[in-house]
C-alpha cells in the first residue's frame, strides 16, 4: 500500500533524520522484510493519538456522568450521549453472547476494542488525518492482544479444563482434533487483523484516488460508504472478540 501523507507525517519529518538512526529497534517489515524508515513510526504514533483521543474523551463523559443532572436524558447529540448509546449497544452484544455477571466482567475489553476501532476508523473519514487502522502491524497487534487475553480469561476461568478442552471429548481422539483446534485458535488473531487492514486500507486508497481526480461531489457516495464500512468493521471486531471470551470462559459443564 502506498504511503499516506497527514499532519502526523509532517511533524515526524521534523525528526526524520533522528528516528532514521533509531528505527532498526522497530524490525524489518513482517512480510516484505523492509528495512524500517522514519515513516516507520507513523503508525504506532497514530495508534498512540487515538489512545490519548479516547482516554480524553472517556474522562470528559466521567465527569458529565458524574454531575447531579445525569440521570436526566439530554435532548441532543452530545458526547455524553454518544459514549452511552455507543457503549450501550455493545454492552448488549455482550450480555447476548455471555450471562450478564461475565458481560459486565470483561466489558472493559470489548468497549476498548470498539472504541479503538471505531476512532481508528474514523479518521479515514477526515483528509489529513492519520490513519491506524490502515497498518497491518497494529491492527494485527490489536488481534494479538485480544487473543492473549481471551486466552487467558479462559485459563483463568476453567484452569486445565480450558487447554484440555482442545483435545477433544475422547484420548483417542486427540491426534486429530488438537492440531484442528490450535491452527483454528492461532488464526483467529491474523483473521482480526486482516480482514481490519485490508478493508480499512483499501477503502482509503480508493477515496485518495477519487479525491485526486475529482474533489467536488464525486468523492460523496464513497464517503457514504466509507461511514458504513467504519461501522461495519467495528462491529465485526468486537462481535469477534466478545464471541472469542465468550467461548473462552463458558465453564465446561
């Protein structure tokens, strides 16, 4: 994919010369095995502003939630509205796949995987803004951390149960379901993230090309379809990740 250009892009060129020198501690590229560039670090970069976007804007909402009038519904669209409506539905999706003490328990995790996503996404939407979806290293990272946790909620939940599980109902049955059952787990962080990159990568390619030819209207219907992919594929993540936990700590009986 080719290189996209935002503001973030321009301040790390300010240091271009400096993160040069340090960008062996990054690593070559996973599949194309590229020597690591300034431009290197503008992924993680853009990662760590959406981090900072949402952590702002969750405290934001806090404090309004936590005025004596939030118990009264607001008659417009407001942040505060938004986080709830927004949380609330995935909080659903949670309790629809898990009894409601579970949901509540690992919530935290599926309401961090949607609202990364979804910000991530968003910023397709805005020219000149970076984009951290369209990496494969983070969305693949965002997949490695959802499958080391709902890995370990499931150990944590049915201890030996959970590893033992894999190997099918029956001993003799274990040569043949166990190596399925592993190659079916350890794909499941690679499917998250590629089936975020590519969508969210190729959707912004294809938006930048109509851009450039023709600025003026042209580009709307992509957009609009741009606002349905975002949706799309923050939903797809955190359905996945809340059905992974949800198998992972269903207790064996």
């Amino acid at each position: 994919m080719p290189h996209h250009t935002s503001w973030l892009t321009l301040i790390l060129a300010h240091a271009e010369h400096t993160l040069d020198r340090n960008a062996s501690a990054i690593g070559d590229t996973l599949l194309e095995s590229d020597p690591p560039t300034w431009r290197s670090f503008e992924p993680i970069s853009a990662a760590i502003f959406i981090a900072v976007l949402i952590t702002a804007l969750a405290l934001i909402a806090r404090r309004r939630l936590l005025q004596q009038d939030a118990y009264v519904p607001e008659d417009r669209l407001t942040l505060r509205t938004f986080m709830e409506a927004f949380l609330g539905y995935f909080y659903d999706l949670a309790k629809s796949a898990m009894d409601a003490h579970r949901a509540r328990r690992y919530f935290p995790v599926i309401a961090a995987s949607a609202l990364f996503v979804f910000f991530s996404n968003v910023m397709a939407l805005i020219p000149g803004m970076p984009i951290a979806t369209s990496s494969l290293n983070i969305t693949l990272g965002a997949g490695l951390v959802v499958f080391v946790l709902f890995n370990l909620y499931g150990l944590i939940a049915n201890g030996w149960s959970y590893v033992k599980h894999l190997a099918g109902p029956a001993w003799y049955l274990a040569p043949l379901i166990l190596p399925i059952e592993v190659i079916s787990l350890c794909v499941r962080p690679i499917t998250l993230g590629l089936r975020l990159m590519l969508n969210m990568a190729v959707d912004h390619l294809i938006l930048s090309i109509f851009l450039g030819l023709v600025a003026i209207l042209v580009p709307v219907p992509l957009m609009l379809l741009g606002c349905i992919i975002v949706v799309i594929q923050t939903l797809v993540f955190a359905l996945l990740t809340t059905i992974y936990i949800a198998l992972a700590t269903e207790h064996e009986h």
